[in-house]
C-alpha cells in the first residue's frame, strides 16, 4: 500500500510538496518519489509501503518508452499471469512490482484496462502523448482516493490531509455532509470538508491536461438482477448446494490470490463465520506460520475473546490477543481520527486502530472479513424487514433511515443538534434525497448498503486506521469475481428461514466446526462499551470536554448549537436503569459526534501542522 497525490494545473512549491509526504508518510515509509512536467503542469508523488518487488518497485514508475507515468495504491491480484501474457504481446517489464502491468495493460487496451484489473487499488496515470491523466479507484472503493476541483486545475490524493497540506486548498468544515440524515449519492459524494470530493468506486476520471475538462465514467456495475429477490419455491432441492459449492470455489480463489506477498501476513480473527473462513482457507494454501489478531474490550459484555481463542485452535495460529481498556480507547480517540478523518459515533474504531498497531509489529499484511455481510446478507434484522417488505409491496424508509432506526419525528427534532442559522439549508438539503430505484426493495437496501461502505467500515474501521501503521490489508470476501456469482445466488438461499448469509455457512460446512459456522453475528461496532460521559466515563473524559465541548468550541466550528449539546449532556445524566436508557445512549451518540467534529476542526482547520510548519 502506499500514498499517492497529483496536481493538475497550479505548481506545487518544495515546502508544500515536503507537507505533502508528511501527511501521507504513514501510508509509504519505505520511500517517496516524485514526477513534474512542467509543460502539462502536472505533479504526481507517492510515498511507497513496499509489499512485493521490494528492491525494484520505486514509484512513480515511468513506461519503458517513457510516455506513460503511473502512481499507484493496493494491489493487482494475478499479475503474474496477467505479465506472461502481456510479455507474449512484446512488452518490456523493469521491475517485478504488481503495479506495472497497468501501465502496459494501459497501452494494450486502453480505457477497457479495467476489465484485467483485480485487486484493491487507486492510481493515478499521466499519458503523454493524448495530454491525459486518469485517476482511478477499485470497483468497491476500498482503497481511497480524494479530488478537489480548483479555480485553475484539480487535485488528487490518498487522503484529504494530503490535499490541505498542498496548500491548493483551505480545509473548511462541510455542514452538510455532517448531518447524518442526508443521504450519500457516492457520485456526488460529501466529507466533512467543503471542496472535497472523491474519485468514485469502480469508475476512472478522465482529465484533459489542456483544457482541464475532468470527466467520470463507470467501468463495472454492482447491480443485482432483480430476479433474485423473487421466493423461491421449496423444496429448494440440489440448488443451496450448487451455489454453496460456486462460493467455496471463488472464495477460495480470491483467498489463495491474496496470499502473494514478499513479506509476513497475517488474519484479523474474531469469532464469527467471515475471518474464521477466511483463515481456515488461508491455512490450506499458505506453506508458512500464519499469524492471527484478535481485540477484547475489557469490561464489556459482548467481547469476542473466547471465540476468537476457538477459531485460533481450530485453524491453527499464533494468536496474539490485544487487551483494551476504555481508558485506552479514550486516550487514543484523537489519534485515530486524525487517520480516519470521518466522524464516529463509538470508541470501536479506536480498538481497529490499536489492533492494528499490534499486528504491523509482526506483519505487513492481513486478510480480513470485511465484506461478507455486505454480499450475503449478514445484518439479520436489518436485510430480513428489507426482504419482507420487498414482498409486501411496502417501500419503507430508505436504507440510510432504515440503518439509524429513527422515525419521521426524530429525524425533524435531530434538525435542532445544529446551529438555528443553519436548519432552513439542511432541511431543504434533506428534501432532495436520491430518487427511489425501479428494483426490488432488497436488492436496492443491498445496493447502498455495499455504496455506502468506502463512507464507513472501509474507512474508519478500515485502510484508515490499518494505514496509520502502515498496514495493509486484504479483503477477500471485496473479489469483484466473487460478488458476480454471490449476485446471482437468490435471496432465499442468502437468508434461509431467519439465518443470516446461510448460502455461506454451507459453503465452510466441513472446513469449519459448527460452534463456529453456525454462530451468529456480533457486529463489531457493538463490541466496545456505549460512551458514558457523565456517567462511567466522566473522569476519562473531563479533559476532552474541556477541550472540545466549550461553549466558546461550538462558536469556532460554527456547526452544532450549545444548547442542544447542553440538552443532550442533561439526558445523558438520566439513570442507565430507566425507560428513558435507548434516548440516553442515543443523547451520548450526538455528543460523542459534536465532540469529534470539534476535533477534526481543530486538527485540520484551526490548527493543522502543514499551518504551523509554514509559520
């Protein structure tokens, strides 16, 4: 994995280019590289975690005809074979890095590259002689890729940081997209910082160097044939078996890919169905000792520990368990959301955060589960309504309402936790939601429940907090080659008489004990202890509220309303053992995250350290 940026347009001077690698060193600190064309006024940089081809693989990486310049992110998957067929064709490869074979599937095919590419991946591509540059992302965004358009130009990179530190462009909170009411059109997307934007999942931008006219096209679509949300008559006969066989195979595949690397790997493991299958496949086609990572929150009731100890026996790993009390969540919340740059409304994305540190202390490179709710219907309560009401012709909330489980009213109410100058906007921002889609309700609650995770678990409990130490991970359950067969599986055999992603537990039947393939899901966002800032955690926190929740704090950001917040801290002070505990818990959510856009204003817009170096 590594960092990568580009300019288009406007130069970049020395000292803003030096800020540059420093926002983006935790990403690539085994080395940095630079390209300038003056003429096309054009900078590309990248800083390099080297993963494969570890003496060779310096980037930017120039063609061997020197007119096409590629900075690229993530991994190509099959690249080996992807080579010996473009060598056939009279291609000349420096290097033996993954990443060099989309320069010559480039000058093979053109735009139509894609179609070859499979892995995890963003990249930047400069083309010479059309005066092009192509930013690219991954079909499921799970590697990170940011723009902004300027008055004069654009600018890309890994990270928004990254893009601020340019100097091209004055960090200013987005308030919008800070409401979580609005919907995310991920073609249009919003962060929390006004003039970003990002280089959409499974799509490319075109940019014309001359008339600096940027372009977005769609390479591949994540559609579910509507078809498959049709019941299916019983009995199913040898069909759940049929598909349950196609699902080992591909995953299999994508597994086995994924295990190429010239360094250490290793297995995020927690108890349930997901990375207890990905391990058991790892193990059987991994010739060497397999390293697994498991977190427990001290303390809280829904800790995984004891699972995640089993599926380390059954597979057979050097487990190494990190031990994480809330006290350390606290104190490493700042840190983690410098990384994540997103808000969120728990301390689990600190626990990810933590655990990844331990595991760069013994890998480069883990697999995890990530995906497989997604694809085969894991979230029971929220896909079994969505399913029902596809079949009782109700449409139901949207999926955004559907996931905060919030009516009307408290979506009205949630209007007041803003600054009253800013309600009439919101409101009117609300009203112009994405239009309904012309498809079965599940499919399209599938749809934008995969759309929505580069905004979520693919970034904060995802490459962010993994890439804060240099970590790269590998998400096999995200092969765009398995989700197009798990597309076509029925609904029914992915939800089978209430029992989520059954289709995938009868694919590891055999591979993995039963204790462990027919367990049920425990989301990892719930494992961590609720936040209690006036309860269990008003010691810990005294500090942070001093910091982030003054009055004098909420007139700086200029997005929340002190007297909501005050509002709030009152009914978080309501006994735990009442009726009144869920609007408890719930007024914690809204001050954990008023308390977390403090925070991003304060790192990157009052106070960053590109500011501070430059004064």
């Amino acid at each position: 994995m590594c960092g990568i940026f580009a300019a288009v347009g406007p130069a970049v001077s020395e000292r803003s280019l030096e800020h540059v690698f420093e926002a983006l060193y935790h990403r690539g600190p085994d080395g940095r590289g630079l390209f300038v064309d003056e003429a096309a006024r054009l900078t590309i940089a990248h800083t390099r975690l080297a993963i494969i081809d570890l003496v060779t693989g310096e980037q930017p990486m120039v063609s061997e005809d020197g007119e096409i310049v590629l900075s690229a992110n993530g991994e190509i998957y099959d690249f080996e074979r992807i080579r010996v067929g473009l060598e056939a064709k009279g291609y000349r490869f420096k290097t033996k890095s993954d990443s060099e074979v989309i320069i010559y599937l480039y000058k093979e095919y053109g735009l139509g590259c894609f179609e070859h590419l499979r892995g995890e991946f963003a990249f930047l591509l400069y083309d010479k002689a059309k005066r092009q540059l192509i930013a690219a992302r991954d079909r499921f965004g799970i590697k990170p890729l940011y723009m902004s358009r300027l008055d004069g130009g654009l600018v890309f990179a890994s990270e928004m940081k990254a893009i601020f530190a340019s100097g091209l462009v004055e960090a200013k909170l987005n308030v919008e997209a800070l409401d979580p009411f609005l919907e995310q059109d991920p073609d249009h997307a919003r962060f929390p910082f006004e003039n970003i934007g990002h280089v959409p999942p499974a799509s490319y931008v075109a940019v014309n160097l001359d008339t600096l006219e940027a372009r977005t096209e769609r390479y591949w679509s994540d559609a579910i044939p509507a078809e498959t949300a049709a019941p299916v008559p019983q009995p199913f006969g040898d069909a759940p078996a049929e598909a349950a066989k196609e699902v080992l195979e591909q995953l299999e595949e994508a597994v086995r890919l994924r295990l190429r690397a010239d360094v250490p790997v290793g297995l995020y493991l927690s108890g349930g169905i997901d990375s207890a299958f990905v391990g058991a496949l790892m193990k059987r086609n991994l010739n060497a000792q397999l390293h697994s990572f498991s977190i427990a929150f001290v303390g809280s009731e829904r800790s995984e520990q004891e699972f995640a100890a089993r599926a380390a026996d059954v597979i057979g790993t050097e487990h190494h368990e990190l031990a994480v009390t809330k006290q350390a969540l606290w104190e490493n919340l700042e840190g983690c959301l410098w990384f994540s740059e997103l808000p969120f409304v728990t301390l689990a994305p600190v626990g990810k955060f933590l655990l990844s540190e331990l595991a760069r202390g013994k890998v480069t490179v883990v697999r995890t589960g990530e995906g497989a709710d997604e694809v085969f219907l894991g979230y029971r309560s929220y896909f079994q309504k969505a399913i029902r009401d596809t079949r009782s012709g109700n449409g139901g909330a949207s999926a955004k309402r559907r996931r905060l489980k919030l009516g009307r009213t408290a979506e009205k109410l949630s209007l007041r936790i803003f600054q009253k100058s800013l309600r009439k906007r919101l409101a009117n921002a609300r009203s112009h939601g994405l239009e309904s889609a012309s498809k079965p309700l599940i499919n399209a609650v599938q749809e934008s429940r995969i759309a929505a995770m580069p905004f979520d678990i693919l970034a904060y409990l995802g490459d962010r907090e993994e890439m804060a130490h240099s970590l790269e991970a590998r998400l096999p359950f995200l092969d765009h080659h398995l989700y197009d067969a798990a597309k076509l599986i029925p609904v029914d055999f992915k939800m089978r008489n209430s029992l989520e992603k059954a289709v995938l537990r009868d694919a590891a039947e055999g591979i993995l004990p039963d204790d462990l393939r027919m367990r049920r899901k425990s989301g990892f966002m719930l494992t961590s202890e609720a936040a209690d800032f006036f309860g269990s955690d008003r010691e810990v926190t005294r500090e942070l509220r001093r910091r982030y929740l003054s009055k004098q704090t909420f007139e700086r950001a200029g997005v929340f309303s002190y007297a909501a917040y005050r509002l709030a801290s009152m009914i978080a002070r309501v006994p735990p053992m009442t009726r009144f505990r869920r609007l408890r818990r719930n007024a914690n959510k809204v001050i954990m995250y008023m308390m977390q856009t403090h925070m991003l204003h304060e790192m990157f817009v009052a106070d960053p350290p590109w500011k501070r170096a430059a004064a």
